[in-house]
C-alpha cells in the first residue's frame, strides 16, 4: 500500500512538474488554422534571424526541428528569434492540434532542459544546401548596375525593419529572393506557406503588399532624393 501511495505521489509530482514546464510555453493562434506559433520564453536564433524547414530531409541540421518533424502529422516548422512555428498537414484528418500540442510541447521543453543547440554549426557548414541557408543570406548582387545595388540594398533595409517584423507576428517570414528589371521578388514562408486559398497566402500576400506599397513609396522619394556624382 504504501508503494502505491508513493507511486501516486510520483505521478502526481510528474503531471504538476509537465504542467508547469507547458506554463512556460505560450501558443499563439496564426492566420493559417494549419499552423500554431509557440513562444518558449526562451531565445530560439539571434534576433531576426529565421530558418525554415520545409521538410524533414532539411531539418537535419537542427535538432529541435528534427524532432518535431518526428511527429506525425507536422508538415514544416519555422525558428524565429523567440518563437517556433509548426504547420501540420493540412490534407491528413486524423491530425488536430489537441493532439499534436501536448506533443510538441514536450520535445520543445525537453530541448531546452537538455540545453541542446537549435542549429549544428558544423553540420550546417557541411550541408550547406540550397534551401536551407539563413533566411537573412540573399542571393548575390554582383550582376546587378551600381544604382541597382543601391535599391537592393534599401529594399532589404526595408523588409528586416518595417515588414519582416510585422510578418513574424503572425508566425511567418518574408525574404528576399532577387530584383530583376525594377520588380522585387520575395517568398512567404511558414505560416503562410499553405494556408487556406480563401485565406493565409492571399491575407498575407495583401498585407506584404499593403506595407510594401506605403514603404516603397518613401524608397523611391530616398532614391530621387539621392545626390548623383556628376564626376
């Protein structure tokens, strides 16, 4: 009798200490149902940074993202500076998130218990795969006029500082893919990746396009404003 006793007092011990660790876990609903933003209260990357994981293959060279996609039914996930985003499969039924949050909340917790890296630096290096690069890394500029590299380089100004930020709010990330003949060309990534055709990628896209509008307006005022070397 008194084994059981103790064997209940451990148990006990054990749901209060794994409802205590999930207390440190905050969800925050996104635009997209299939996704869940979780904030750990701890630091995931460095500030501004993302890395986003789109399938268990690129996931290798993160831990914690290799063990999230360990669970069935996680389709990708998305580090952030202080938050982790998840996007289950939206075509798999037997997935739901009360399912899939006890779950995810474990190995989140689990992670930071053991003081594990979020990212293998020397594993990263080796890979060093396309798609799998620091979403801050944009492609090369060296084929680009001297005016162009100008742009470029306000337009990625403009993205780490006005929209990126608001993106990452709703547990997603924008970057920079290329400028080619006066059009910048970006990528949605996590939550906004597979949302809903009625919602998510044209929500998101709308609001890129909303803020892109009133910020690039005041980009081009900085370029028409710039003084030229007349030399």
């Amino acid at each position: 009798m008194t084994q059981n006793i103790l064997k209940n007092q451990n148990n006990l011990k054990k749901i209060q200490f794994q409802s205590l660790r999930n207390a440190f876990i905050q969800t925050q609903d996104t635009p997209n149902p299939n996704s869940l933003k979780f904030i750990p209260n701890e630091k995931v990357l460095d500030s501004g940074k993302t890395r986003f994981f789109p399938d268990r293959e690129s996931a290798k060279v993160s831990p914690l993202a290799r063990e999230l996609f360990r669970i069935e039914g996680v389709k990708n996930v998305l580090l952030g500076a202080d938050f982790i985003t998840v996007t289950k499969d939206e075509n798999d039924e037997t997935t739901d998130w009360k399912t899939l949050r006890p779950e995810i909340f474990a190995i989140i917790m689990d992670h930071f218990a053991m003081n594990l890296p979020i990212i293998n630096e020397e594993l990263d290096k080796l890979v060093n795969k396309e798609g799998q690069t620091e979403s801050d890394h944009h492609p090369t500029d060296e084929n680009l006029s001297e005016e162009d590299q100008q742009t470029v380089e306000l337009v990625k100004e403009l993205l780490d500082s006005r929209i990126r930020p608001t993106v990452q709010e709703d547990g997603g990330d924008v970057v920079f893919v290329g400028y080619e003949n006066g059009i910048v060309k970006l990528k949605l990534q996590g939550s906004c990746t597979s949302c809903p055709s009625s919602i998510g990628v044209e929500e998101a896209k709308t609001e890129v396009d909303d803020i892109a509008e009133k910020e690039f307006k005041e980009l081009e005022k900085k370029i028409e404003d710039k003084p030229t070397d007349n030399k």
